[in-house]
C-alpha cells in the first residue's frame, strides 16, 4: 500500500532537525504501524508524507520515492490523495472546520462531491460503526477532548478510506476515551485498512499493532514485530527513551511534606450557561501549599475549569483564595498564578524560543535574565532551538517551552494542563525534574493530567473532581495510591486481556 525508497526531507526552514534522512520502507495492505521515537525523531514528519501534507502543505526540500498504491505521490493532487488518506491529528481542533458535529463529520464528503443520499448513508453507517449518535447536532466548542477526538475519527471514517494516518491521538484523552479510540482502531483494523500511529503512549496500541517502527534523529533505527517489542525489559525501553509498557504499576516516587500551610477555596463556582456543560461547585476546599498537586479524573469532570478558575481567567470566575493571609478575588489572582495551558500555541508569542522565556520575566536585569533562561533550556534540552521559531517547533518541544516559561515567572502558584502532552520518556522525566525544583522553591503546582507516569513520578497530593465537584484528595498515601490504581483498573485489566 506505501512504499519509500530512499526518502529525505528537510524543512524550510532550512534545519535539519525533525527531518526525516534515507527512509526505506513498505507498509502493506491492511497492515498497522506504530511509529515511536523520542520527541523530534521525526514520527510527524513521516505521517505528513503519506498524507500528502509535505510536499503540498510544508515546504523544503524532498528527494526519493514515495508510492500510495502504485501510484507516485508527487503525481497526485492533493484532495485525490485527502480521498485515500484520512488523517487524524494530535490537536483535533486544529482539522475542524464546522461549528457542530454533524457538519464536520460530513465534510470531508461534500469536499467530495458527493450526492447527498449517499452522503446521507456515510454518516449514518459512521455514527453507526463508531457509536457517535450521541454526539450528533451538537456544537463542537462544548466537547470534551475525548469527544472531539472522536468526531475527528469519524471525520475521517466517512470519506471511506484505504489508510488512516493518526498522529499522536491519545495525548490529551483519558483511560476511557483511550478506550473509545481503541474501539475505534479495532473496527478500522477489521475493516482491513492500512493504519499507521504515531504515539509516544505505546501500551494501548500494542493489542493492533503488526510492526513498530523505531526513529530516531529522523532515520529508521530499528523494527520490531509485535512480540518481539513485547520481549523489551524496562531498561531497554528507558534506554530507546519510550514510555512504560504498563505505566499503571509504577512506584510512588515522592512524599508530601510532613507539614503544610493550607491553600483555602470557598465558593468556587462556574457555569457554562451558553454550551450546557457541567458546573463547577466547591462551596469550600483545603489543599496543601508548597505541594504538587494532581488533579485527576475522567474528560468533562471540571478540572481545566477549576484551574482557569484558579487563574482567574475567565471574567465569570468566582470565589475566594486564601492563601498566605491574604484573600485573592478572582481579579487579583494572575498576581500570583501562571498557567500553562492544554494548547500551547494559544500562548506562544515570540520570534524565537530564547525570548520566549524572557518575555515571562521581569526584566529588571537582562544579563542575568537571559543566563537564568538559557539555564533553562539547557535543562529542558532546547539549547539548540533558543533561536528557532516557537511555532516552528514540535508538540513536544512547543510544550517544554511553556514548561520553560512556567519556571521563569516567578509567580507563586503554577498550573500546568496536560503538561508532558506530546513527551516522550526522557523530556517527561526532564520536565518531572523541573517540576520538582519548583516544588522545592516552595511554589505550589497543580498538574492537570492523565499521565500515570508523571503522577507517579512527582506528585505528592491528589485532588479527584467527577462532574465538577471533588469526589476526594488527600495526600499520595497508601490509601491514595489504591484509590488511583482502582481508577485505572478496568484500564489494566482491558489491556491484560488484549495482551492474552
């Protein structure tokens, strides 16, 4: 179905970073790929080859073959090629281009020209086959990342292709929409289409996959079967810099401190009167300062809600903070939070990555300033990219920037949404490190993730929101940790079962 025969790209922009260098490689008919690699290696960049976005969308320099069912792409256009090759990408937002669902779903079709009974008949066998009839008629700004996940997938699904290329699809859903996209892979695969994953969560992919491609600095490094990846012991994978094959029975790596002033909430409230979705009421709630702070729970729970309303971020936010004697409205709160949001690109804003982080900063010295920041970027590994264009970059270099620029404000409490989105293993465990030196500098974290590794890593409270109220927290204790291992149980053991 594809074929590459001595395939190179460089952007142009001119580096030859995230490129891709002499790739040779057949994918067949009906076959599942998983690309993995450290952030960088160049996964994207390879999926935008089979999709027809390079040459078409980027530009640079491209030499070798690249077929699609015989047929050379270059000779292809483009919206013949959009016929053959869905796409799914890690931000669905970024491939919307309705205002509700139904309209999105049926796009790709009209594009198409196609008559309108059988466009009819399209979307209906999706919502079928996908199990999206809940989800019809409705405004896509009020769902969740699991839900806009999905219509992208049917999005896709409706145009009946022959591949389906998915970048990084799991990096800002939790364990039940992880599951709802393996559904939706499992129905694909049964269905006989060439699928190929890009993806830095690699336990969830593992039941479907017939090969893994392992890059690196944009060369094809190594391939594995399915059962020989499976053989892999940790050390291996930490040495490849790939994520846990079972990031769910991980150890706890860091205690709460023996005692904490408190951070006082009182009537925090929210409401999304305009798009209908849950509220958010905590009448009252005490939390411990100077800690790392998970809040976790399912999509749609209220926990970007809360921290935006902790930053005082929107003009309806309510409620009291207080927080070292002094009480904040939601007014005076950016005075002492930062946070960094699930999308990153709404808060890059600069012309190059070092600025990036000086723009964070007081600038009352600027030698010193732009020392401390390159400091930074050592320890983020983006020395090499301190000139280079923020918006240029990577998902996973775009989010250690935020994360760099989280460090250099100097505020006292810092939100992070999602913050190792798009990470691999050594740039989660750099930005972990760096989340625990904040700690230690007494700043007071909130970490809004599904990331089990991360949670276990570095976190050392655990704050539960379910339908916008806090089901519980407590410190990262025994009992914690139980209660989170029976959070993602029936995840282990749907993955125990597809691993038999």
């Amino acid at each position: 179905m594809i074929v590459m025969k001595d395939v190179s790209f460089t952007y142009g922009s001119g580096g030859s970073d995230n490129g891709l260098h002499n790739i040779n490689l057949q994918i067949k008919d009906g076959e599942t790929i998983l690309l993995c690699g450290e952030s960088g290696c160049g996964k994207t960049t390879l999926t935008r080859l089979i999709n027809g976005l390079i040459p078409y969308f980027y530009e640079g320099e491209l030499t070798g073959e690249i077929f699609l069912n015989g047929q050379e792409v270059q000779t292809i256009p483009l919206y013949q090629i959009a016929e053959k090759v869905g796409s799914v990408f890690q931000n669905p937002r970024t491939q919307f281009y309705n205002v509700d669902t139904t309209s999105e779903i049926v796009f790709g079709c009209e594009n198409m020209a196609l008559p309108v009974e059988e466009i009819m008949e399209r979307l209906e066998r999706t919502s079928d086959s996908l199990q999206l009839h809940g989800l019809l008629g409705r405004s896509l700004f009020a769902l969740s990342g699991g839900e806009k996940q999905k219509i992208a997938c049917a999005s896709a699904d409706a145009i009946h292709p022959d591949i389906v290329v998915l970048d990084e699809p799991s990096s800002n859903l939790d364990i039940s929409s992880i599951r709802d996209l393996t559904s939706v892979i499992h129905y694909w695969k049964n269905q006989k289409k060439t699928i190929i994953v890009s993806e830095h969560r690699l336990y969830y992919m593992l039941p479907y996959v017939d090969r893994i491609i392992y890059l690196k600095q944009g060369r094809i490094q190594k391939e594995f079967t399915r059962e020989e990846f499976l053989c892999l012991r940790s050390s291996d994978l930490m040495e490849l810099g790939l994520r846990s094959l079972n990031p769910f029975a991980l150890p706890v790596e860091s205690e709460m401190k023996t005692k904490s002033s408190r951070l006082i909430f009182k009537d925090f409230f929210y409401s999304y009167e305009k798009h209908g979705q849950v509220n958010l009421a905590i009448p009252e709630l005490q939390l411990p300062q100077g800690e790392v702070i998970g809040i976790i729970g399912n999509n749609g729970a209220g926990k970007t809600t809360f921290a935006r309303c902790l930053c005082g971020l929107d003009k309806a936010a309510k409620g009291i903070i207080d927080y070292k004697g002094e009480r904040y409205s939601a007014k005076r709160r950016h005075h002492i939070s930062y946070m960094v949001m699930q999308d990153v690109n709404h808060q890059l804003f600069t012309e190059d990555v070092l600025s990036e982080l000086l723009l964070s900063m007081e600038g009352r010295d600027e030698a010193a300033d732009e020392s401390f920041a390159k400091e930074i970027l050592k320890g983020l590994d983006l020395s090499a990219k301190s000139e280079t264009h923020p918006m240029s970059l990577s998902g996973g270099e775009k989010q250690r920037v935020a994360i760099g620029s989280a460090v250099t404000c100097g505020k006292e409490i810092l939100i992070f949404d999602e913050p190792t989105s798009g990470l691999d293993y050594r740039h989660m465990l750099e930005a972990a490190n760096n989340l625990k030196h904040l700690q230690q500098q007494g700043k007071s974290l909130f970490l809004i993730t599904h990331d089990p590794e991360l949670i276990y890593k570095c976190c050392t409270y655990l704050l539960f929101l379910e339908h916008g109220r806090v089901l519980w927290h407590r410190p990262l204790d025994k009992k914690a940790e139980q209660l989170l291992h029976d959070f993602f149980e029936e995840e282990r053991k749907e993955l125990k079962a597809a691993n038999a």
